[in-house]
C-alpha cells in the first residue's frame, strides 16, 4: 500500500530572502531616480510656475466679480470659493500629466524604458509621483491665496489634514486617468483639447462657484449630482470643522469608483504597452 504524497506547500516569500531585499532596493531605486528625473523636467518646463499661477488666476478671476454679489445673500464667497479653486488647481494637474505621458511616448521614452530591465510600473509611479508633487505646490499656493482673501480653516487640524489630503487624492485619481489618455492620444494637442473642455464645464455647471440656487431649474439636479460639486461641498464642510457623512459619502463614492476605473485602466494601458513589438 503506497503512502499518498501530499501536495507542496505554497509560501510566500521570505522578506528576509536576500534576493527579495535587491529586487526591492532595485524597485526604489528604479522609482527614485525616474522620479527625480521627471521633477527636473517639470521644473525646467516651468510647470511649477504653472502650478502657482492658475490658482492665482482662478481665485482672483471668480472672486472679485462675484464677492459683492454673494455677500448679499449672505455667502461668505472667500469660503465658499476655496474647495473649487483648489480642485480646479489639481485637475490642471492632471492635465499636465497626459501631457507629459504623451510626450514620454512621443519621444521615445516610453518604448526605450520598456527595452530596459525596467520594473513595469516604475514609470506610471514615477509620473504620479511627479503630479502630486505638483499637486501639492497647487494647494499650497491656493491657501496662501485663499488666506489672502480672507479663507480660513474653522476646525480642527484634523479637518484641516483632511482638506488637503482629500484634495491631493482626487488631484491623484484625475491625474491617473489622465495619464492612461496620453500614453494612447495622437499627441499633447489632442490630450489638452480631450481634457480642458470637460474640466471646464463640469468646474462651472457645479455648486463650486456658485449655489445650487443660481442655476435653471432645469440645470440644477446636473450641478447637484455631478462629482465636482460632491467634492467642493465636502472639503467646505472639512474646511469649516462640521464634515458629515450626509455630504462626504456620495463624494467618496465618486471618489472611489474613478480610483477603480482608473487603476484598471492604468495597469491595462501599461502593461500592454510593454508588450508591443
């Protein structure tokens, strides 16, 4: 009678496994030194500069024409204003990265770092990297303005982190959607006319710039449903320390089913990339 033999065992692998340690220290160094490549691209290109510019310019753009006309229904509009600015600063953003996928893929780099002993999603972490280094100047730049212009934050730090940090993230999930566009667009041109318009009409068909009460009624439940105008009203209520779930969970929801979509679509579109002869 013959013993049966049990199946191997599946393990993971050893964290302590030297040859696990390398492949590890290679992937950040892979990362690291993209990374910093694409910052001092950015940086020369002067998208930095962009990056504290437009916040500027949309702040001062909306708010002054429209100040004295909300502070007679009683809306303090530097409040009111903030979260729109700031979403509209990091969707920039994201426009700024397909246009730097497409010129990657334009130039060579993209096929170049796929002949190379390259981990596949190096580049797509180094140029999301890149992005929320961006983003991150934008937010800076539109609080100082916004404080400039009387916005303040009414709660707690917490409040206060989550502002930000529900700022940067949807800078990141716009910015990894765009990205996939670039690597597939016929070129810069065609990314910038796909993005800006749609950036655009949903940044002013929302309840950002003005209340759901300014627009036709036939206008209204587009701009009360839309994300842009989930997102503005939750970092208002973030910003005045009274957040609810009432408000943030329809953001997070939107938030959440285009992270999906677009980590989907991402891996998809860099993986398969690679694959091409």
């Amino acid at each position: 009678m013959t013993t049966p033999v049990s199946p191997p065992r599946l393990t993971w692998p050893d964290r302590d496994d030297p040859a696990v340690a390398t492949t590890r220290w290679f992937f950040l160094r892979q990362w690291k030194t993209m990374t910093a490549r694409a910052i001092r691209s950015a940086y020369k290109e002067g998208e930095f500069t962009i990056a504290i510019v437009m916040p500027l310019v949309f702040a001062l753009g909306f708010y002054l024409p429209l100040r004295l006309i909300m502070a007679e229904q009683g809306i303090d509009y530097a409040q009111f204003l903030m979260p729109i600015i700031v979403l509209q600063a990091v969707t920039f953003t994201a426009v700024a990265a397909a246009q730097r996928a497409s010129l990657d893929r334009i130039r060579g780099m993209t096929r170049r770092l796929a002949s190379m002993p390259v981990r596949p999603l190096v580049p797509l972490l180094s140029r999301m990297s890149t992005s929320l280094a961006r983003s991150t100047v934008s937010v800076v730049a539109a609080l100082i303005f916004g404080a400039m212009l009387g916005f303040s934050f009414d709660g707690g730090v917490l409040d206060t982190v989550a502002f930000v940090a529900f700022g940067l993230a949807v800078g990141l999930v716009f910015a990894l959607g765009a990205d996939s566009l670039g690597l597939v667009a016929r070129g810069p041109e065609a990314t910038s006319q796909l993005l800006v318009l749609p950036q655009l009409v949903l940044g002013l068909l929302s309840t950002g710039f003005v209340p759901e009460s300014g627009f036709p009624d036939w206008a209204q439940p587009f701009a009360r449903n839309q994300p842009i105008s989930h997102f503005a009203t939750t970092m208002r209520g973030l910003a005045a320390g009274d957040p609810t779930w009432q408000t943030a969970m329809p953001a997070l929801i939107w938030l959440g089913a285009l992270a999906v979509v677009f980590v989907i679509t991402a891996y998809y579109v860099e993986t398969h990339r690679r694959l091409e002869p």
